[in-house]
C-alpha cells in the first residue's frame, strides 16, 4: 500500500446542483473533480466529466462517454473509475481527489468498492484495489432541510420518484437512498428549510441522533457555499470518523454518543434479547419497523438458523433481511483469534454456556412511532419457555421465511439469483438493497 496515499472526498446527495456547488467549491489547483452523470442510462452509456488544471492552474475539463458493461452500472462504474484513481495518484500534481457522485449511487458500496474491489492488469502498477494508492478523507452529505425528512421516511422507489424510467427493475427506494447520504456522511451541508419550526426542529433531531458526531454547515441564499466554507468544515470531522469504512453486523450499533432522549417524537429505540427468535412471529413482527421509523438495523438471532446472525436494516416503508455471518460460537479457535479484538472482548461478557454470543440486537429511530409499541412486538416474536425447552432439534423442523431462496407466500415470486445468493428479500413492500458494486 501506497505510504502517501491520495485523499478522496465524497459528495454526494439527491440535489445535483448541491452537489455541485459543493464540488465546486474544492476545485482548486491540485484537486481533480470527478463526476459520473447517469441520464444516459437508458442509452446504455453515462458520461464522465472530469475537472482539472493544467500546469499554469488554468482549468480544464475533460467529457468522456462510458459504455455499460452488459448493462450493469456497477460494472461499468467499477471499471472505469478504479482504474482512474490509481492513475490519478501517479500524477504529481495531483494533491485530491474530489467524487461528486450522481444521486443513483451511493456512497457506501462505492467506498467498499474503492478499499477492496482488485484493479488489474493496470501499466506499471502492482494489482490491488484503488485504496493501495487512495484513501477516503470524507464523505459529504449534501440534504435539503425541506424535504429530506419526506424522502426519508416514505416508500416510494426511485423509479416511483422519478429518478429512474417507471419500467426500471431498481427496486431501491428513496429512503433508503435518503438515509445513507445522513448516516454513512463524515459532514453534512443542509440547503433548504422547512416550511415551520416544528417540522425543523424535528428534521435536526433525526440528524442529531442518526449522524451525531457530523459537523454540519447551513447554506442559505445569502450564505452560499465558499471554498473557505468547505475547507472549515473538512477540517471539524472527527479524527475517527467513518471515511468510508462500512460497518458490520457484529459491529457496536449506537456509535458517536447520539442523543437517547425524546426530541419532538424523535428517538433510539434499542431492543435486546437473550433467546432466539420465532422465525414465523419474527416475519410478522418486522412490520412494526416500517411505520412512523425513520430507519433501523441490528442483528437477528433466528432459531432456525443456529449457525450465523442475520442482519436486519430498514428505511421509510423498505426492510431488508441478509446473512450477518457466523457467530463466535460456531468458529474454530483460529477463526476467532482473527476476529476483532473488541467484538470478542465484548461477547466474552455476555457468553452464555449453552448458546455462546448468539443474541439479537435492534437499533431503531422512530419519529411518530411508539417505542413501547415497537419493544413489546419484538418481545413477542422471541421463543417461549416452551418452545425453549424444546430444543434446536424441534427449531430446525420450523419454517423460516428468512431462508436463502425465500419466496414470498403472497404473490408468485421468481428464486432469487446467484447475485442475491446469501440475502433474503423481506416479501410484499420490502424493496430490496441494492447489490454492491
């Protein structure tokens, strides 16, 4: 890995022109400002502007036109932009990097995509993802106060929004989308305000608790967005900061100390439990996660399925269900031993003698739902003292809507593919995540 390697900044947000603006603002002699533009997804192609400065600082900016790899955005993307980082980080002139990304792509599957996905065969260069040679510095959300809290916590598509054609099988809707640029963001910029004070107060005790530790700047007509602006606020994220890092399912879930008090109906809502859960009742009671919740994520300890966590993540009206891989329990001593230190740390105090660090643990951000409400649908989706004392060999004859090939017993679903192999698609209004690039 690179010993100096190129900072990246990612900006992103549904509103191009915030995006822009924000990008702008950094487009310095030094810095390249990158922009994949998605409009032309339906031609089977997107267009890369680059801008940059030549050796005397004048600017210069650079159109090239990407053809889809058999289609797949991702692919495409992937081949394209991987590579140009690793060449933009030869360039001596080159000090940052600037990702003003279109409001299809999101910034967390883009960031793993930079720290792990191998770029080959590149002149010169050793294989190995673009972080050998680049590395995230910050991640930008740009929200509009006005709105944001609407896309949030709806369930429309994108397609629905109208930011995809009706007939697109993208089935991410825009508050998972909405979400992310929040919470997986190192900075927030907030454009727009909301139509009263109530509805702002409520919208800023959302972000407290669902990026607490981000440093936000209000742009405002009068107040526009400076390179000085963009710099200060670059400058206030946290030494330990995401910066692109995914998080997962053995993962602390409350990070950055966020507020746990009621803030206009905003609040964390957590949910623990000691003992599996029924994976009919579970079906069931995910329901209660997708009305008056901004968003919410966890995992599952399901008694059908012994040997790995699943992981729950919800946004507006979509839920998502997918593999959170093994426990502690059922791993070898060498499988541990490569495990972080701090989740092994943490399960050893709570090790129970049967069962190992099997438990669930929910997250959820409500905004009108009733916490009770919510903690006492979940209770009752955990195993009896009956059903507890039946066994594993009696758990395992269950069925489990939550299995690999899950079909929804509602409408006549096709399996899912090899590419959702390892996920499972909550049925009905569950819209699924989209795959990572």
């Amino acid at each position: 890995m690179a010993v100096n390697r190129t900072p990246v900044v990612v900006v992103t947000g549904f509103d191009p022109l915030a995006v822009d603006a924000v990008a702008s603002a950094m487009a310095v002699p030094g810095t390249v400002v990158v922009h994949h533009d998605l409009a032309s997804l339906s031609q089977g192609s997107m267009t890369r502007t680059m801008h940059d400065h030549d050796t005397t600082g004048a600017p210069l900016t650079r159109v090239t036109q990407v053809d889809l790899v058999h289609g797949c955005v991702s692919c495409a993307l992937r081949e394209d932009l991987l590579p140009l980082l690793r060449s933009l980080h030869r360039r001596g002139r080159v000090e940052r990097i600037v990702l003003a990304l279109d409001p299809l792509i999101e910034p967390e599957p883009l960031c793993w995509a930079i720290e792990h996905v191998v770029v080959a065969d590149l002149p010169g260069q050793i294989d190995g993802p673009a972080g050998r040679d680049v590395e995230i510095a910050a991640v930008i959300g740009c929200v509009d106060g006005a709105t944001w809290l609407a896309d949030a916590t709806g369930d429309d598509t994108l397609a629905e929004a109208g930011l995809l054609p009706p007939d697109d099988e993208d089935e991410r809707t825009m508050a998972q989308v909405a979400v992310g640029h929040v919470e997986f963001a190192d900075a927030l910029v907030v454009g727009g305000a909301a139509d009263d004070g109530w509805q702002a107060a409520r919208f800023g005790a959302v972000v407290a608790r669902l990026a607490p530790r981000a440093p936000v700047l209000l742009e405002t007509p009068q107040r526009p967005v400076s390179a000085a602006m963009i710099e200060a606020l670059l400058a206030a994220v946290a030494p330990d900061a995401r910066r692109g890092r995914s998080t997962g399912a053995h993962d602390p879930l409350l990070t950055g100390q966020p507020p746990l008090d009621d803030d206009c109906g905003v609040q964390i809502v957590e949910f623990t439990a000691d003992r599996p859960m029924h994976p009919g009742r579970l079906h069931d009671a995910i329901d209660c996660l997708l009305d008056g919740v901004v968003c919410s994520r966890g995992r599952l300890w399901v008694a059908t399925q012994p040997d790995e966590a699943l992981w729950l993540e919800s946004a507006g009206g979509g839920l998502r269900v997918a593999t959170g891989g093994p426990w502690l329990a059922t791993m070898t001593a060498d499988e541990v031993a490569r495990c972080a230190p701090e989740r092994v740390s943490m399960a050893s105090l709570r090790w129970h003698p049967d069962f190992g660090d099997r438990d669930t643990s929910i997250v959820v951000l409500v905004h009108r739902a009733d916490p009770r409400h919510i903690v006492e649908t979940l209770g009752a989706a955990c195993l009896t003292e009956t059903e507890m004392a039946a066994g594993q060999a009696a758990w395992d004859r269950w069925p489990d809507p939550f299995g690999t090939f899950h079909r929804d017993p509602c409408v006549d679903a096709d399996p899912l593919d090899d590419a959702d192999a390892g996920s499972t698609d909550v049925p009905a209004n569950h819209p699924r995540e989209a795959d990572r690039p």
